[in-house]
C-alpha cells in the first residue's frame, strides 16, 4: 500500500507556513545584526573615545598621583568604569570581580598594547549576569609600557533594549502570523478548490457526461484554465454529440440500400422471381444500391483521410483555369442530356499552389449538385477572376430552385441534404459539399453560399495565388 500523498492544497499551506517561519528567522538575525552594529560595536566607539581622550593627558616617564586623581575624578563622572593600572598583566587583580575571559591579557594583546593599539575584551561576568565590555588603552612612554587604562561597562542584552517596544511587538506580531497562516489556508482553498472541481468535471466526463461547468471566480490564471477547460468539455461533448450523429447518419444511409439487397436477393432466392424480365429487373436495383453503398464507403474514408491529414497533398505551381475547363468537359454529356447552357469566364493567368486532382474532385462535386439541382434547359455560370494580388475568386452559379436562407449555414455538414428524397433519388451521399470545404481547407482557403429561393445557389471558393 502506497503512503498517503500530501494534497496540493497542503503543499501550498506548507510553503506558506515555512515562508512565515524564514521571514521570523530572518527578522531575528537582522535584530542581532543592528544590535551588534548599533549598540555594541557604538559602544565600544564611546569607550575608545573616552580612552584615547584621557591616554592623551599623559606627559610620560611614571605615572603621576596627579594624572591617577585626574582618572579617578574622571571615573566618578562617567557611565563606564575606568582603572588604571601600573601593569597590564596585574589587571584582573584591580577588578572587584571575576569575568569569564580565557585571558584576561594575553602575549598577544601585550604585543598590540607595546605597539601602540588598543584592545578590545567581551566576556560574561556572573554579578552583573550579562555581558561586559573592555577596552584596554595603553599609556606608552617610547616603547615603554608605564601603564594601561582600563574603561569597561555592562552591556545590555536584546531583550532589555526592546523591552518596551517588545510589550506591544510581540502580541501584534502573533496576530500577524496567525492572520498570515490563516490567509494562506484561505488561499490555498482558492486555489486548489476549481482544480478539485475540474478533477470532478473531468472524472464525469470519463464516464460521458459533458454537462457539468466549472464556476470561474476569477482572472487569474486558474481562472483561465477553468475557462479553458469548460470550453474544452464544450468542444468534447459537441465532438461527441457529431460522433453519435455521423454513426446514427451512416447507419441510417446503409439501412435502406441494405435492406433492398436483402430483400431483393431473398426474392430471387426463394424463387418469388416469376420471369427472366423481373429477375433482372431485381439484379438492376442490387446492383444500384451496391453502388450508392460503395459510394458512400468511398465517400466517407475520402473524408476521414482529409480530415485527418493521413493523405498528403500534392501541391504545385498549376493553372487553375485549366483544372475547370478538363472538368467540366466531362459533363458535356449531363449538360447535353437537360439540355443546360454552361457559361464560364475564365482567368488563364491565375496560378495557384495546390493539388490538382484534389481541386478537380472540389470543381466536380460542385458542378455535380448544379447539373442535379439546375432544371432543364437551365443555365450553370462559372468564373474564376482575381480579387488581389494575393487571392482568386472561383464562383460557381446555377439557376435551380435555390436554398432556403435558414438552411444555408447548414450546407458543407456531414450527411446534410435540403432536399432529402431528391438526393437519395439521384444517388447523393450528402458527403460531397463536406469533402469540398475539407479540401479547401487545406488549401488555406474559404468558402461560402449564397441563395435565394427560386433563384438558385451561388459557392464562392477563395484561394491564396501562387507567389514565385
């Protein structure tokens, strides 16, 4: 059994927690670092000043009774104890108690005392229970040591110095991490809670349930991922909801070719095929609906390669006009047969980069539901111009009944027909104006339609023009 994770929120509230803890720390250093740089090392300033001010009294040779009453009368006046003492060596004698030093003066300090420096001393003295300063001057005559002056004084400690701003410090300071820890749990909660929603939202969108929405509280980045996922879940479930219809559309186009097969090959099985005539006459309508169901399947693997990029296009320099005019020269014969007049306007000098039988398959479905839906003795209108240096223009016009404006935005959907019976009567897969955006798509093109009833329909086609 794997050990218990710490949750995000936890973690967040750790960090937080060790955050506050660094930054009481680190205000503890630096109350020891001023205390060092403002109070003691201030104090030993004073206690050097004092000192070299009263060594510069001395005249040399021995020390005098009047230069001992004069620090004597010093002594009284200041804050700090002042001695001074014939030899350096003797000084913890003179002093009216023990300090805790390892050497009072050392070989050392006598050394710096001969060459003229003053010594620095801190140690513990159990009286006074704190710690003492010392700074031991040296009254030279030449390089003869006459004598030293000794200047100490008790150093208050931290809490003695704060003592009256620590009264009303410390309960503010306690409230404060209280209220920083507390604010942390809170944000914590802010933080972690849309994500616990989203780990929800997501787990019931495992199991295909895509109406759930996360609530966005706010502007920040949670916030945008929030946004971000319910878009994503919108997406899902819309993708999900063409996946059932596009399975509920190709089963209900293989339902009826299927079941004229099954039918009509049953009859001719079970011998209810009374002549030779009926009997091809039922061949005929399997071998019809064998074909729409092959055109279908064709249709739709076309489509999944297009719009999974599994089918790489072949594009080159080509001149488009071209394309339209091989194109439609193979539906002389439709054109002929309702007697429909083709016009076409054709730019020769429009280069486009592109896939040519890719952009074939796009002319011929197009012109494919024109001569469909174009009545007899009616006309086809085709143009390809340039609208900018940088695109073209392929308009495709017929002058059928035309499509309903509330139905317009509808066409390019898999399986989508205006006219149901018409189509499937004249053998539509309602897969051709979706394979015609897809390619075009990919030509990093558009294409749009225009339509009024009775009027017929209009697709314009734009493409990017081919730049050397």
């Amino acid at each position: 059994m794997q050990p218990k994770s710490m949750t995000l929120g936890q973690k967040i509230w750790l960090m937080i927690s060790i955050g506050v803890i660094l930054t009481v720390s680190f205000s503890y250093f630096l109350l020891n670092y001023f205390y060092q740089k403002l109070y003691v090392d201030k104090v030993e300033e004073t206690l050097l000043e004092e000192g070299k001010l009263l060594a510069s009294d001395y005249q040399g040779g021995p020390i005098t009774d009047t230069f001992r009453k004069q620090v004597e009368w010093y002594n009284e006046k200041s804050t700090a104890e002042v001695l001074l003492v014939n030899n350096p060596r003797e000084l913890s004698a003179c002093l009216p108690f023990g300090v805790e030093y390892k050497s009072l003066i050392s070989g050392d300090d006598r050394s710096k005392l001969l060459r003229g420096d003053t010594v620095t001393k801190i140690g513990y003295e159990k009286r006074f229970h704190r710690q003492i300063m010392g700074v031991i001057v040296p009254l030279l005559d030449e390089h003869r040591l006459q004598g030293a002056l000794y200047l100490y004084i008790p150093l208050a400690s931290i809490q003695e110095l704060t003592k009256d701003v620590a009264i009303v410090w410390l309960p503010i300071a306690t409230l404060f991490v209280f209220v920083l820890l507390l604010a942390g749990k809170r944000m914590a909660r802010h933080i972690t809670d849309p994500l616990k929603e989203m780990e929800k939202v997501a787990y019931h969108m495992s199991q295909g349930d895509y109406r759930a929405q996360i609530p966005v509280r706010a502007n920040d980045e949670v916030g945008r991922l929030a946004k971000a996922f319910n878009v994503m879940a919108k997406a899902i479930a819309e993708e999900d909801m063409r996946k059932r219809e596009f399975l509920a559309n190709v089963s209900h186009e293989l339902r009826t070719p299927l079941s004229y097969v099954k039918g009509y090959s049953e009859a001719i099985l079970q011998g209810l095929v009374k002549t030779k005539a009926e009997e091809r006459k039922y061949v005929q309508l399997i071998h019809r609906e064998s074909a729409r169901m092959e055109r279908l399947v064709r249709d739709l693997l076309d489509l999944a390669r297009l719009e999974g990029n599994s089918v790489p296009l072949q594009k080159i320099p080509l001149v488009f006009a071209q394309v339209i005019e091989d194109t439609a020269a193979k539906y002389e014969p439709f054109l002929q047969n309702k007697q429909i007049t083709l016009n076409m306007e054709l730019d020769h000098d429009i280069i486009l980069e592109g896939d040519a039988d890719r952009l074939e398959q796009v002319v011929q479905n197009l012109l494919d539901n024109a001569v469909r839906y174009t009545p007899t003795a009616g006309k086809i209108h085709i143009q390809l111009k340039k609208v900018s240096d940088a695109s073209c223009q392929l308009i495709i016009r017929d002058s059928g009944k035309g499509v309903p404006k509330e139905k317009l935005p509808f066409l390019g959907q898999r399986f989508y027909r205006v006219d149901q019976a018409r189509t499937r009567k004249e053998g539509g897969t309602g897969l051709g104006l979706a394979i015609v955006k897809q390619i075009i798509s990919l030509h990093d093109g558009t294409i749009s339609f225009y339509s009024e009833e009775g009027k017929g329909l209009e697709v314009v086609i734009q493409l990017p023009i081919y730049v050397e």
